[in-house]
C-alpha cells in the first residue's frame, strides 16, 4: 500500500495468460473482487548481432585531424546497446556515440596521426561478425605545399598549348583542379596525370587578353592561384616593319648600322636578326628599354667594306623586305655609282663571309 492509497502488485514467477486475482481487505473480499487477470510471457532480449548493421565511411578509411563518421542499425535486432572501441598503434581513440532513435546510433572520431587503427563494434556486449576493422588513415590534403612551375603560368599565344607542371607529392591525397577564363571565353584545360602524384596542366587559350588560371586543391587554391596569364595574338610575321639607316647603302666611314624593328600587332613570337658580311668585320646587337618593349633596336656596326646581307625573321618568318641587302663602300664616289648602277654594282670586296645574329623573344 502507499503514501496515497494506492495499491502495487508484483506477480510472482508464474506462467503467462489468464488468471483469478482474488482482494481482501482485513480478511473481507474486496468489492468488484475477483477481478480477472492476463499474464503476458516477458519475451527475452535478441542475440542475434547477425541484425547489426554497420555503414559509412568511417569503417574502412579517414583523414588525419578530419571527423569521420558511421552508423550502427540494430533496429532489426531488438533492444540494445553498441560499443566501440578504437585503437591506434600507441594508443585508444575517443569515440563519440550519438543515439538517433530505434537502435541506430552515430559513431564518429578523429584520428590524430596517419597510422592505421583497428576497431571493435560490439551489440550488447557480443563482437559483431567481422571485427576487428582495419581502417586506413591518410594525411589531411594541403594545398600549400603543391608547386607549380612552367612558362604556362605566365604568358602564351592564341590557338597553342601553354603547358606547366604541377607537384602535389607534398601534399597528401586530394582531387586537383584547374580553370581558365579568358576576356570573353572559357580556355581549355586539360590535366594529365603521370601516376606519381605530378600533373601536367595543358591550356589552350581561344582569344587574346588577360586570362585568369585557377588551381585548387582539395578545393583550396594552391600557392599563386588564381595565375595571370597574358595571352597573345598568333605570330603575323607581315606585321612587323623594319626601317632605319642600318638597311640601306653607305660609307664606311660614315655608315650608321643601326636600324629598327617595330613587332606591334603582330602577335607573340621571337624576333631572329641574322646578318652576313665579311667574316671578323661587324656584330650584331639587339637592345630595348624595358623587357616589354615591342620596339627592338638593331646595330652590326660594321668596319669593312663590303656586300652585306641583313635578315629579319619573325617567329620564324621572313619579314616585308627581309633579307635587306646592304652595300658599304670606301667612298661617296662609289656610293653614287652604286646609287646609279642599282643593285648590280659590286663593291669589289670579296672576302670570306660569316652569319652573325641575335634574338629576342616577346
């Protein structure tokens, strides 16, 4: 009997279905008694750990100092518990447990160096079927330790492949990625694993401009991303003029070598001046004020007399008017009748002859 007047009745060990519950109170039937009683058999706990479930990632592989987790379905397996332990080579790992209802619980922990680890999952205290797991710890993906390098990080010419070279081998596993974005138009990109963990990126640009290359790693960009690349216009060899003293017939005494070789507008390419003369008698120089310059400075200086022959070649390509054939003579006399005879005047200089010549790229 308690405080409140209420009766409590514990059965004692009997068999389940119906039974006559007879009450007395001193010694008197109670009124309404007997009363009519139903017994159900407690039916004991499932075994059966066969039932468990185990899914998710964190029961074959994790990342060093990344949470990593898996779900424990004993739903089919009656009322239960789980219980998980976690072992490294030096130590036992914390496992966190989260109940979401119906027997499924969520497991997640942290490994916190790259060694690989055993786990137990155990179902009201019995091993499940498989266990222990091993489980493959790698190191966490960083970016910062990817190197790139290659003139493809820079600069490159519309329509051709700009190639670079990527190292990721520092930087533990990770998915590696590239885009390019050109003015107007996406470039194309392509990157070519050679199974070591080094990439060769290819781009190929659709028109000129600015072109801004991402590199991610791990979806993080990698040191120097997002690139600047100036692109250029394919090499138009006709667009280059060349002009000057320097290609033209003249004294000695008084020649002036140099000349000039204006690129604008024609594109990225690498400007060849070879020139041939009297072997000994003169070299070739090319200068500009800043590396950027598309206005290039020519001179031979030469110190003898004779038929010289300068070419100009542009990404290759003859130049309008290459080769310019230059006639240096002693005296004025001689330059008039050059001036009067046309190209057929011979100078009379027949030395042996050498090519000397310089080049730059832009």
């Amino acid at each position: 009997m308690t405080s409140n007047n209420r009766l409590k009745l514990v059965p004692p060990q009997i068999s389940g279905g119906e039974h006559r519950l007879e009450i007395l109170f001193n010694g008197t039937p109670f009124p309404g008694a007997p009363k009519l009683a139903v017994v159900q058999d407690l039916e004991p706990p499932v075994q059966d750990t066969s039932r468990v479930l185990l899914k998710g990632r964190g029961l074959t592989s994790a990342k060093c100092g990344e949470e990593v987790s898996f779900t424990i379905d004993g739903s089919q397996a009656g009322n239960g518990t789980p219980k998980v332990q976690l072992f490294s080579p030096t130590s036992e790992l914390n496992v966190m447990l989260q109940h979401l209802g119906d027997s499924v619980y969520r497991a997640s922990y942290i490994p916190l160096t790259p060694d690989p680890l055993l786990m137990t999952v155990s179902w009201n205290g019995r091993q499940l079927k498989g266990c222990p797991l091993q489980i493959n710890v790698t190191s966490a993906a960083d970016a910062s330790r990817v190197i790139c390098s290659g003139d493809g990080l820079k600069h490159g010419v519309v329509g051709q492949e700009i190639r670079s070279f990527i190292d990721t081998r520092r930087a533990g596993p990770g998915e590696l990625t590239a885009h390019c974005v050109g003015p107007h138009k996406v470039a194309y990109c392509e990157l070519y694993d050679h199974g070591d963990a080094t990439f060769t990126l290819n781009v190929k640009p659709q028109e000129a401009g600015r072109h801004a290359l991402t590199i991610k790693y791990a979806g993080e960009h990698v040191p120097g991303s997002p690139f600047t690349l100036r692109v250029s216009g394919a090499p138009d060899a006709s667009k280059v003029r060349v002009y000057g003293p320097g290609i033209e017939h003249g004294v000695l005494a008084t020649f002036q070598s140099r000349f000039i070789c204006d690129t604008r507008g024609a594109g990225a390419g690498q400007l060849t001046v070879r020139v041939r003369g009297p072997k000994g008698a003169f070299r070739v120089e090319m200068q500009r004020e800043t590396q950027k310059d598309r206005i290039i400075l020519c001179r031979y200086d030469p110190t003898e007399p004779g038929d010289y022959r300068v070419e100009v070649r542009w990404a290759g390509v003859l130049v309008p008017g290459s080769p310019f054939p230059v006639k240096i003579v002693d005296t004025q006399d001689e330059l008039l009748m050059l001036a009067q005879s046309g190209d057929n005047y011979s100078t009379g200089h027949h030395t042996i002859t050498s090519w000397r010549g310089s080049q730059a790229i832009l």
